[in-house]
C-alpha cells in the first residue's frame, strides 16, 4: 500500500511539474507556441521525469508478482503519456492567445522531439533497472547528463555548432541564424533513437530473462527467445553504419569531411586556408590568401599579439552548403579555443577581419576556452578593431543610438548574460564604440587584462560607472541631421528573434521566397511572401514582396503596397531601403519629382556602398538628360546580358561625350572583360555627381586590384578621397591602400 502511495505521489508530482512548465512557456516568447524551442525543452523535462518514474514503478513492483519486462514496459509507457499530452494541450491552448503560424510543422517537431526522447529514456532507465542492482535513480540521472554532455562534446571538439543527440534530438547551436530546416534529417535521426531505444528494451528483455532464471533467485528455468538477440545485434549493426556514415547523412561534421567537400587546402606561415576549389582560382585565390595575412598582421600589431598556432580558415560556396556542413548558414563565427574560422565566401573580404579577432585574442583570453568573460568585451574588442559598421564609423552609430533615445544598461551589456538580452545592432555597436575608446585612451595592454578578468576596476583604476560617463561626453562632439536619426531608427529599431511571431516559420518561408527570387520565378515569389506576410508582418517578406510586384511589372501594385507600409510608423523606420525600390516605381511610372526625392533620402541615409552608388546614379540620370531615354529599361524590365550589352553600346556611341552610358557598360562588363572596362571607365568624362564620381574612381581602383597593378589602384584610391562623402569611406580607402602595398610586396605589380 505504501508503495503504491509513493508511485502515485512521483506521478502526480512529476504531473505537476510539467503542467508548471508548460504554463511558464505560455508566457516566455519563442517558448509560447508549438515549435522547435517548446518542443526541445520538454523532451528535456519529460525524457529525465520519464526514466525516474521507470525506475520508481519498477522498484515498487518488487515481489513475487512483479510483470516481466516485456509486460512492464508494455504497461508503463501509455503511462509515460501524461507527460507529453498534457505540455501538447496547455500550449495548443495557447494558440488562442498566441499566433501559431504553422500548428502542423510544430506538431511534427513536437512528434519528433519529446515522444522517442521519452521512449529512450525509459528504455535506458529499464535496463539500469534489470542489469545493476542499485543506485538505479543515480546512475539513470548520470547517464542522462552524460548523453546531453555529448552536444558539448561534439560542438566544442570539432567544427560543427549542430548536434543530434538523444534526449533533445537537435542543437542548432547558439547562433542568430532563424531558419530550421531540419525535419528531413531529424525524422531520419529520430529512427535511429527508436532503433536504439529498442536496443535497450531488448537487452533488458534478455537480462531480465537470465536474472529471473538464475539459481540466486531460485527460479525456474525459463525458454530462452530465439529472436531477442538476432534482431538487437540487426539493429546494432544498422545503427553503427548509420553513425559511420553520419558525416555523409549531414547528421555529423568533421574536418576532414568539410575539406573533402569543400576541395582546396592552402597552407601560409599563419593559416591552413580551406575552399571551394571551383571557384576561386587565378588572381583571386592569391588574393584571398594574402588577405588573410594582411588582416593577420593589422590584428597582431593592434593586439600586440604573437599567436601561437595557425588558423584553420573555412570559406563555404554558400550559405546552404555552409548550414549542411558546420550548421549556421548565414551567421559567420569563429571557434577561438579552436583557431577556426568559419565564413561564407561571399562574405570573406566583410567579415574575414571581425573574426580573426576573436581568434587572435585567444592569446589572452579566459583559459582552455580562450575568449572574453563576457560577450560584450569579445564582440567589443572585434567591432573596435573594425571600427566601421553599417557603413559609419562606430563612435559616430553610438552617438546616432543615443539621439534616437536607445540607452540600453550599458554596465549590463557587459555582464555574463546582459550582452544577449539587447538586440545584436544595439549591443555589437555600444560595446564596439565603448571598447575603441578605452583601446584610443589607455592603450590595448589595459584592455587585454579586463578581456581576461573582467574587472573594469583592476584594469582601470576606477569604476565602469566613471568609464562610461567619459565615453558619453566623447561620444557628443558628433552633431547629427534628422538622415541620421532615420538611418539610427532602420539599424537600431528592428525586432530580435525573441519579440516576433513564429520566427522559425517565418524564417524558412522567406527562405523559399528568396529561393524563388534567385531562380527569377517572381510569381512563385510574390505567393510566398504573400503568404508569409498573412502569417506576420516581417521586414524580408515586405521587400521581397514589393520586389516581386516590381519583376512582374506591376508598378502601380507595387507603389501601392510600399506606401501602405511606409504610412505605417510602427514598421516604416525598418523599410528605409525600400525607398530605392518605391522611386524605381515611380520613375517608371513618370513620376521623377516623387523619384528624385526617394532618391535623396536614400543617399541621405548612407545605408551601404551599394545603395550610395545605386541611389547616385539614379540622380545622376534624372537631373541629367537620360530620364527619359531607353536607359530606363535597364531599371524597370530584366534584359539578359547580350540585350543589355547591346542597349549599352548603342547608347555609349549615340551620346559620346556623357559618362553615364559608359560607366553602365563598364559596370556591366567588369566581370567578364575587367580590362575593357577599365578602359572606358578612364576614358569617360568626369561624373556630375560626387557621391558618383567617387563610385567611379574606386571602381577603377578596386579594377586594377584585380588585374595585380596595384600602383595604378593606388592613384585612383587616392583621387576617390577627394570625392568621399563620410568617415567610414575614408576608413575603407586607407585600408585598401594598405593592401595594395602589402600585394605589390607579397605578389610584385603588373605592368
């Protein structure tokens, strides 16, 4: 009787516990809906409460009538039920407060996540039960950390951030990355748990058998099965073939897998270089190594370093490849306790720099992991070796966030866990202008001893307090125009991953929208971001909403969703891109006064490079004389390569005393005849605009670059000084300047 109070009392308890759980979840974001988060935090839960009440119903069923295994676990798992129907209804419940954007995707996860982690864990709980013969509920809980110390094993030890594990079933790392397309290999996982979990129940099956027969417990012979252990051993050997081949499944990741996919392997005095090998050759691979040596040189003298091991850098072909094989598709990190690097190609020249750092300071960092006590001094120490973001100097973004009102606790963001409570623009560019300053003021050594320890007041002399109240009357002397508090409000005022809805659904629908983008399939298009946007508002599926609306020629359609969103001034500030798009629209339409002002602002807003010079040219076309002319269908229709080529070069020679048909040709051919359009881009007058004028010279530098004339690069970096409109392009030239001397040293100059 008393056993059976106490089985009771574990099962309501455990009941209770997961009924507390799940009500907490209702009220915690990205926690409070059916999806992968509340689905991997209940496996947790109910996988640890499902292997303590095995053990609990086992031992109470001691005696003469206690069931086989077999019959046990046939009984005890529809008891296990409770622990995952009750989570299920309190959070689908919820649904009625909280938009679930995709209750069948959640569903599949929840039936993928916490149900075999469930089954595992009473399966592993049985057979501690029937082969050990005490300390069951201790040895099941070490067990139980040890499987989850695997995802730490695996992330830490090799270049992978994911893990499939057990008890969880997926760890997609901690990254910013939204996207989670994993059901495929998830499903494909998840029957190896089932496999293995009945693995264990046969085992136990088996134990159970000889233990009953034994002459100890003065049993009576018993048949032994015949089948028992044929099938564990079938299964067994499936299950290591599918650890074997794990790397190829995308279930796993290693080093040498990733090189043998990736292809190229370059070894320099400081860096084991891995890449596609397809597709950077020439020039180009020359060019990538040595900037791995530049920037290494740049971060050894700015951290008055000596590193003492070479870094493995790992260029990815794209964001897809990337996800398969190391886990953060569009997220580029580093693994300092490592040396490792790990960048999309694509992003290598932005990025490659932000990250060495991290990895360099490992020379100073908190031992055996090697980095900042905190990430607000790491990603300090990185964004104020850069000292540019979103195309302004960092201090000068600093003081943008304090005009729009953005005063996060700056004593927080350099606390253990404030850093990741602030959304990433806000934290990554106060931490960066606050970490530059104390490097310009009291030098790098001073800031290397907190990087280490943490105590502003041991490396200082003085508390964080008094730093920062200096670092804010220095962030003053900057005067700032209403373009600025615009651009301050885009970067700084967008929702985190936490504050939106259904953000891992959203996430992969805009993926499939960028998809459909890229294969030109604008219709496909439009309905996915239609779709995306009926199930929340989101700042991707807008612009690639009004994006489709404008491929398929819908000008009007399209002026009328962007103005509807930008008249909304809960969203407007995120949509200041847009705007570029919005005056391409009206431009079509004959509207150029309302274009030419889009225009400006875009040009006011200093957003990238890229929309400075898409935003001048545009300017330079409508208060030229081509506002009119057949150059505009360069803007407003998509024409193949020949088509445009072939407009181009009738306009270069029916206007051959403007430079803008020329730098549209030069443009469009500099990837396929660099030298050509080096050429024209020098032959061509002056640009009226500056802002443009500057886009030419660079454009002629950055081309002479990539021929190996570095000398003639430099001239023209030189002149695009002369013409720049910001701090942070200034920053840019100085830096290019440097490389071309450390080419010229390393590769020697063409004639």
């Amino acid at each position: 009787m008393n056993r059976r109070i106490f089985s009771d009392r574990a099962f309501l308890t455990s009941v209770a516990l997961v009924v507390l759980v799940s009500l907490l979840c209702t009220q915690i974001p990205l926690f409070n809906y059916l999806g992968f988060e509340f689905s991997a935090l209940i496996s947790l839960l109910a996988s640890l409460l499902a292997g303590l009440l095995t053990i609990s119903s086992w031992r109470n069923s001691d005696g003469p009538d206690r069931p086989s295994v077999r019959r046990f676990s046939i009984g005890m798992l529809p008891r296990l039920l409770p622990l995952l129907l009750i989570p299920l209804v309190i959070i689908s419940a919820n649904a009625f407060v909280v938009k679930n954007c995709s209750f069948q995707h959640g569903l599949m996860l929840f039936a993928l996540i916490p149900l075999p982690a469930v089954v595992f864990a009473h399966a592993l709980a049985l057979l501690l039960c029937v082969w050990l013969r005490g300390w069951w509920r201790t040895w099941f809980v070490v067990s139980w950390i040890g499987i989850l110390l695997h995802i730490v094993i695996v992330t830490m030890s090799g270049p992978q951030i994911f893990a499939f594990n057990p008890i969880p079933g997926f760890f997609p790392g901690l990254t910013y990355d939204e996207t989670l397309n994993v059901l495929d290999r998830l499903l494909l996982y998840r029957a190896g748990t089932l496999g293995a979990s009945l693995v264990l129940l046969l085992l136990a099956v088996v134990a159970g058998r000889r233990a009953a027969a034994s002459p100890s417990n003065h049993g009576s012979p018993v048949k032994a099965s015949s089948w028992e252990l044929p099938v564990a051993g079938a299964l067994s050997v499936c299950l290591v073939m599918m650890w074997f081949f794990s790397d190829r499944l995308a279930l796993s990741s290693s080093d040498d897998h990733i090189r043998d996919e990736l292809g190229a392997v370059v070894e320099t005095d400081h860096f084991v270089i891995v890449f596609p090998d397809t597709m950077v050759k020439g020039r180009e691979r020359e060019h990538l190594i040595q900037l791995h040596e530049f920037y290494y040189q740049e971060i050894a003298q700015f951290l008055r370093v000596n590193v003492s091991r070479k870094i493995t850098s790992y260029l990815y072909a794209s964001p897809e490849q990337k996800g398969r094989l190391m886990g953060a598709g569009r997220t580029n990190l580093a693994k300092p306790w490592l040396s490792e690097v790990h960048l999309n190609l694509a992003d290598a020249r932005e990025v490659l720099k932000h990250e060495l750092v991290h990895v360099m300071a490992a020379e100073f960092g908190f031992p055996f992991l090697r980095v900042g006590v905190n990430s607000g001094l790491i990603e300090g120490l990185a964004v104020a070796a850069e000292q540019v973001e979103y195309h302004e100097h960092v201090h000068r973004l600093a003081a943008m966030a304090f005009a729009i009102g953005i005063d996060p606790d700056m004593e927080s963001l350099f606390s253990l866990t404030g850093f990741m409570q602030v959304h990433p623009g806000i934290s990554y560019v106060m931490a960066g202008s606050f970490s530059r300053f104390l490097i310009d003021r009291f030098g790098v050594q001073r800031y290397k001893i907190v990087y280490q320890f943490g105590s502003f007041e041991t490396a200082y002399n003085r508390q964080l307090t008094a730093l920062l109240e200096q670092w804010r009357r220095f962030l003053g002397r900057y005067e700032l125009n209403d373009a600025d508090r615009d651009k301050a409000r885009y970067v700084f005022q967008r929702p985190s991953i936490f504050a939106k809805e259904c953000a891992r659904v959203i996430a992969n629908l805009n993926a499939e929208t960028r998809t459909l983008l890229g294969r030109k399939e604008y219709a496909s298009a439009l309905a996915s971001s239609t779709r995306s946007l009926e199930l929340s508002t989101n700042i991707e599926a807008t612009n690639q909403k009004a994006l489709s609306l404008f491929r398929l020629g819908l000008f009007h359609e399209t002026i009328a969703f962007m103005e509807e969103r930008l008249r909304d001034s809960a969203v407007a500030h995120t949509l200041l891109p847009l705007k570029l798009l919005l005056g391409d629209a009206y431009w079509a339409l004959d509207s150029i006064p309302r274009a030419k002002k889009l225009y400006q602002e875009i040009a006011l807003a200093r957003l990238s490079m890229g929309y400075d010079e898409a935003s001048a040219l545009r300017q330079e076309i409508l208060f030229g004389k081509f506002a009119s002319t057949e150059i505009r269908t360069l803007f407003h229709r998509e024409l193949d390569d020949s088509a445009k080529a072939e407009l181009l070069n009738r306009l270069v020679s029916a206007y051959p005393n403007e430079a803008l048909p020329g730098f549209l040709l030069a443009r469009e051919i500099a990837s396929r005849e660099p030298e050509d359009a080096v050429e024209l881009l020098e032959r061509i007058p002056r640009m009226k605009f500056d802002p443009l004028e500057y886009h030419r010279q660079r454009r002629i530098a950055n081309l002479y670059f990539s021929l190996g004339k570095y000398q003639r690069a430099k001239i023209y970096y030189w002149q695009a000084l002369n013409v720049m409109s910001g701090e942070a392009q200034g920053s840019e030239i100085e830096e290019r300047l440097k490389l071309c001397d450390w080419m010229e040293e390393k590769l020697g100059s063409q004639n």
